[in-house]
C-alpha cells in the first residue's frame, strides 16, 4: 500500500517539476513598446491574426512560436508572451508587447518600459 501511494504522490508532482525545470536563456534588456488595438484582426508575419487580449509580441529574430519571459524592471512585474510577429521597428526598441502583456507589466500608461527579456525552453 506504501509504495502505491509513493508512486501516485510522484506523478502528481511531476508537472510541478517540470515548470520549476524552465530554463531561461537570457536574450538582452532594452525598451518594450506596445501595439494596441487599432491593429486588431490584421495579419501578424506569422499569418495569424493579431489579438491584443493575447499574451503575444512582435521580436526581430526569434522564431515564431517562442516563449519569452518579459520583465518590466521598473516594477519587477513578468509576463510570458509566444512570438508572433516581426518588429518592433524602431531601432531603440527590442520587443513590442500585445495590450494584455503591456497590462500586465504595467507599462500600458507610458507607452513603453526597459525589461528584460529570457528566452523558455
């Protein structure tokens, strides 16, 4: 009986292990901005339609689908958002959130935050 119980206790800890088994590769900081919703229901580069109540962002290089950490290091505030798109392009930028990530991070106000940015495996 002790061992059933053990084996049951090890697979309901199993997804709890697998999220504190993230890996972060750190991709860099710089300034966020955000695309809000006038750009609602256009095609990203992905070819999906944009949503801005999706946790989603527009990043230069990394490949669609990525998950990226994204944190305001203003007030410590982190989102994970899937890459969906190609931008921002201004160069003093190095991401551009959704509104519902820009929310989260609380930055939707100003417009933009410097954050950090890690790239899950």
């Amino acid at each position: 009986m002790q061992r059933r119980s053990f084996f049951i206790m090890a697979l309901l800890a199993l997804p709890v292990l697998a999220q504190a088994g993230d890996n972060r590769v750190e991709i860099g900081t710089g300034m966020a901005s955000y695309y809000g919703f006038e750009l609602g229901g256009r095609r990203t580069a992905s070819g999906e339609r944009f949503d801005p109540n999706d946790m989603t962002a527009a990043h230069r290089t990394l490949a669609f689908g990525s998950r990226v950490a994204v944190t305001n290091l203003a007030n410590g505030q982190e989102v994970v958002v899937r890459i969906n798109d190609r931008g921002p392009w201004g160069k003093s930028r190095i991401v551009d959130v959704s509104f519902a990530a820009a929310k989260q991070l609380g930055m939707h106000r100003s417009g933009t935050a410097k954050v950090k940015l890690e790239l899950l495996n």
